[in-house]
C-alpha cells in the first residue's frame, strides 16, 4: 500500500506529468529531489511520534495522508494553471514546480516514509527468533509488489487515465489500508496479553544477548554512535538510491538502448520473480545467518546489476542487471525489518529507525537527480550508473568490519548474530 508513495510507484507516472505540467524532466527530478529531502528531515519527528502514539494510529494517519496526497497529485497541473491565471503569471510551470515540490513532500512522507515505517517497526516488535521467517514471508510480497508495480500501473494507468489511477489508488489505500491498520495493528505483543513469538522464556535458562529479556535497548544517541547502525543504513540507502534513479527514468533510459516504453517496463516482471525467490530465502536466512554477511551479498549483487544497467543494450547483461537488482531488492524488505530491531532492541526502535528511514529517503531523493543531471551533460546515464558503482564496495567493506552492538554490551556468546 506503501508503493504509491515510493519510486517505483512514481516513476511511471513522471512522463504524464512532464506533459501535463509543462516541467522539464530535469525540473521534475530536482521537484522530486526537493520534496523527498524535506520528506525526510521529518521523519525523525514522525519516529518518535512512532514511539509515543503506536504503530496502530501511526498507519492509519499515513494511509489516510497518503490517500489525499494521491488526489492532490491527480490535479496539481489543473491547480497550477489557475493559480497563475488569477495572479496574471506569464507561465504557469513554475506554480507547478512548487506544487509538485509540496505534492512530493507528502507523497514521501506518508508512503515512503511514516506507512513504511509503522509496517516495518510492527514486525520488529511482534517478533524476535521468528522475525526473519516473518519480514521474509512479508518480503515475499513486498519483492514482487515492488518489482512489478511499473507493469501494473501502466496497465492501470493505459484501462483509465492517470489522474483516475492516482485517485483509485489513494481511495484504495485510504480507505483499505486504514481499516486494515486499525482493525488488525497493535504496538506491542505485551499491550495484548502476549509475548514475543508466543513463547514465553523459562525462568533461569541460559540466555544469549539477542533474547528480547536481555537484549540492550539502545537510545536513539547511543545507536548513532555504533558502526554497525551506519553499516547497515548506507547498505540500504545504497540500494535506494540506485534503485530509485533506475526506476524513475527506466522508460528514457531504456530508449537510449532501442527499447519501447512497453519493453522497459517489462524488465521489472523477471526481476519480481528473482526478487520474490530471493525474499523467501533471505527470510529462511536471516534466522541463522550473520547479518554482516547478508548484508555483504546484497551490496555485491547490487554492484553487478548497476554495472549491468550501464550495457543495458548486451542482453547477456541485460539478464545479469535482472538478476542483480532483483537479488539485492529480494534482500532489502527482509534486511531493513531485521537488523534494527536485533542490533539495538525495541524500547526507541521508532526513534532510531526514523534516523534511518532519513537517511534511505534522502538516498532516495538523489538517485533521480543524479541520473537527470548526467543525462544533461554527458547526453546519457551510462556515466551516471558506473559512478553509483563505486558505493557498493565501499559499504560491503563496512559491514565487513562493523560489530554486532549487542555483542559489545555482554559477555561474548556462541550466538552471534
């Protein structure tokens, strides 16, 4: 329900509103960049909003938030041209750009950003042995929703029109995902009688640092101040930022290579089923694996597919992008619902994980610019991805090195994860 307020759910609507707007693409991408920038020095606000309100009120605000924010996107063209017809204005591009920088700023900050969150944070509190099975089974859909949501709003966009998509798609979220959020949420298993994974721990059993009854609850401060918090944050807003500056140009730059609009959205359904299997697995491994080193895959199927992306016109490449991209997006939705939660305890998770979803969202925001200003100058975004090539290195050494925080606040133990 979040995908609406997320690249992939943008990106197919961009060349609609370059038309409709009178923007210029690389206007769009700097709207998108200014927006999704300011989206994201709220979202610390809206973390510890997170921790004060619960999980339960949080995504139903952001759902109904989102909601009106896919209404208000629907007609801001319309809004523009009135605005600067009643105060006389030469163009009405301009108005246009400004509205698009508050449209994207809502967008990002309900869907990307607050919805996100309150789903992502609810797992990591509901469970502790069992979160990698469950943010697994949940990355089982949230791969392929993801991955194939460029091929189903352009079906949905091509059977209606795209304002008429962006309004079912906020009644939709709206309303569905907000009776959903406050039917079926609740903050914590404990606020409901329960504990976490439904068991309950035996009195004077040996525990190891990751059992939720011993486990260190960081602060917001003190969990800045780990290794293992930036780590695990520039992996993930690595793979934003790549992803985002892929998905938001993915018709334009597939045409750069001879491909139709129709063929460059299609690469994004085998890269769902690549992105599907590899959710599943990262669920059944993120339960028995070292973190470290999922996280150090994820960076090195992402350098491959970037670098893939760049010769997107060899098709032997072109099915190593698919496999690569697909492979570090399965990763994504499992890593980021694991990792903050095991590292740094549930007590401020809001809190930290706001800092976190900051950082992915400012990623988020560069990735189209950055593409936008190489196709301006160089005439191409081959530079642009060779560039984004650089990062992943970088991270996997990072989270080669960066320890577990939870393994320095105890006594060392065989459970290391």
């Amino acid at each position: 329900m979040s995908i609406p307020g997320q690249t992939m759910g943008v990106s197919v609507f961009t060349d609609y509103l370059i038309e409709a707007t009178g923007v210029s693409r690389l206007q769009l991408s700097n709207a998108y960049l200014i927006g999704t920038v300011t989206s994201g020095l709220l979202l610390p606000f809206g973390g510890v909003f997170l921790d004060r309100f619960g999980t339960r009120l949080s995504v139903v605000l952001a759902s109904v938030w989102l909601g009106l924010t896919l209404g208000y996107m629907s007609v801001c063209d319309r809004i523009a041209v009135s605005l600067s017809q009643n105060f006389n204005l030469p163009t009405s591009s301009y108005v246009a750009f400004g509205l698009l920088v508050l449209g994207f700023t809502s967008l990002r900050f309900s869907g990307q950003g607050m919805l996100t969150m309150s789903s992502r944070n609810t797992l990591g509190k509901w469970f502790d042995k069992r979160r990698g099975l469950a943010s697994g089974i949940a990355g089982v859909f949230i791969s392929f929703g993801f991955a194939a949501t460029p091929t189903i709003v352009n079906a949905w966009i091509e059977a209606t029109t795209w304002r008429w998509a962006w309004v079912s798609m906020g009644l939709i979220v709206s309303i569905g995902m907000g009776s959903l959020g406050w039917i079926f949420y609740r903050d914590n298993p404990e606020e409901c009688g329960l504990q976490m994974d439904g068991k309950i721990s035996s009195a004077g059993s040996n525990q190891s640092p990751t059992d939720p009854d011993t486990r260190t609850d960081f602060t917001r401060g003190e969990a800045l101040r780990t290794p293992a918090f930036w780590a695990v944050t520039l992996a993930l807003s690595c793979q934003a930022l790549a992803i985002t500056g892929i998905t938001f140009h993915i018709v334009d730059l597939g045409a750069e290579v001879g491909l139709t609009k129709a063929e460059a959205v299609a690469l994004f359904i085998p890269m769902a089923l690549v992105s599907t299997m590899m959710g599943s697995l990262m669920g059944f491994a993120a339960d028995r694996i070292r973190l470290q080193f999922l996280f150090m895959g994820m960076m090195t199927a992402l350098g491959v597919g970037i670098a893939s992306m760049a010769n997107l016109d060899i098709v032997a490449l072109r099915g190593l992008a698919i496999a690569g991209l697909g492979s570090s997006g399965g990763c994504f939705g499992t890593l980021s619902a694991v990792a903050l939660p095991r590292f740094f305890g549930r007590t401020h998770l809001g809190a930290i994980s706001g800092v976190q979803m900051m950082s992915i969202v400012f990623a988020s925001a560069i990735g189209p610019s950055w593409m936008a200003l190489f196709k301006d100058v160089a005439g191409s975004y081959k530079m642009g991805l060779y560039c984004f090539c650089i990062l992943p290195p970088i991270i996997l050494l990072l989270n080669w090195i960066a320890p577990n925080p939870q393994l320095q606040t105890h006594l060392p133990s065989s459970n290391s994860r």
